[in-house]
C-alpha cells in the first residue's frame, strides 16, 4: 500500500477538481501517485525505501509528514499537468520544485530528517586468507 491515497490528495487540490482531472477514474491519480512516489525513490536512495514508503506486502513503518507532503506536491504536479489552463499552474509547479529542491538537500546530505532509517549497507564478502597483492609499472629505461 502506497503511502498516500487518492483521497490524501484532498489536502492539496480539491476533491472536485481532482474528479474532474481525472474524470472520475481512479487509476489517474493512482498513476500520478505511483510516479510521484517513483520520483521521490530517486533522491533518497541512501534510506531505507522500504520503511520509508513500504512495499507490495510490507506497509511503510515510519509515518513521516514531511515526506507525504513531499510527494503529494509531485503527484498534484503530476495530476495538473493533465488539466486544463483555468488552474494557476504556477503555484503548483513552484510547489513541485520546491519538493524537488527539498528532495535533493536530503540526497546531498544538507537537510537530515529526523527519524529516516538509512539503508543497510551490502554485505560484501572478503578473499579468504590473510596475503596481500600489489603490482607496479614495468620499468622506465629512460636515457638522455
């Protein structure tokens, strides 16, 4: 389960005029959430995704706001880019930057939220036995 809804999105945009985006088809808006949510991923690749936003099974552990708000200003992006041009686009597009902008100061390790567990770091698997190898260049032969 996503962790936001269709009907989460009612705190950014009104419920009627995400039915009449979307014509009263619910898979829209899920299509926006998914790649809002898919654009998020992108930036905090050095969390752990899953508890972060959870999984087919696994429903997310950490309930941050801060990051809902995040991604339901992508997806509202998302949502209007399918609508028509009596809606104040740029509202809406500054907020979709401002999330982005936000998104990269956490990747780039500026902004640190408090509560988001890090991803584990990949087992890697060291040779057996205790000898070391180096090599070098062959041998200049140099004359002047």
């Amino acid at each position: 389960m996503p962790i936001i809804t269709p009907a989460d999105l009612g705190t950014n945009i009104y419920a009627e005029i995400i039915e009449e985006i979307t014509r009263e088809d619910a898979t829209i808006a899920e299509r926006a959430i998914t790649t809002a949510i898919q654009e998020a991923k992108l930036y905090l690749g050095k969390y752990n995704l899953t508890k972060l936003f959870g999984d087919v099974d696994v429903p997310a552990s950490v309930d941050d706001e801060l990051l809902k708000s995040l991604v339901k200003d992508i997806a509202c992006w998302h949502l209007l880019r399918l609508s028509n041009p009596a809606i104040d686009h740029g509202a809406y597009r500054t907020a979709y930057t401002d999330a982005i902008a936000t998104l990269k100061s956490i990747m780039t390790g500026q902004a640190q939220p408090a509560g988001w567990p890090y991803a584990e770091p990949a087992e890697t698997t060291l040779p057996d036995g205790n000898a070391i190898g180096w090599t070098s260049n062959p041998r200049r032969a140099n004359h002047y």
